[in-house]
C-alpha cells in the first residue's frame, strides 16, 4: 500500500491527519497537503489508509 502511493492520492495518517499527497520522495518521506497552501512531510510509515487512489497518467 505504501509503496504503490502516488501524488493526487487521498491518504489518512496514524495521527488522524487526512490530506492529499502532493510529492513522493525516494526517502521514505512524502508531502502532504491538508488544507490550501499547507503541506507537511510525514514519513510513509505513519500513513494508515490511502482512502482514494489516483488513476496513473497515460503514456
């Protein structure tokens, strides 16, 4: 599940946060946004539930 996440995807965290992914990083961490203009960085393994999935882009 974590290693399919992708941007766009609608994700909830271990602390009860949802938000949108707005960038995966090859670290281990990735940037979610949870309100306009807002983002934070959580590391993939406080993600619970990818509760809506992006389809991926053609071509």
């Amino acid at each position: 599940m974590r290693g399919a996440l992708r941007r766009g995807d609608k994700v909830l965290t271990s602390g009860g946060i949802v938000g949108k992914v707005t960038k995966v990083k090859d670290d281990g961490e990735i940037e979610i946004e949870i309100a306009q203009n807002v983002k934070i960085h959580v590391v993939k393994g406080a993600i619970t539930q990818v509760m809506s999935k992006t389809e991926p882009a053609e071509g």
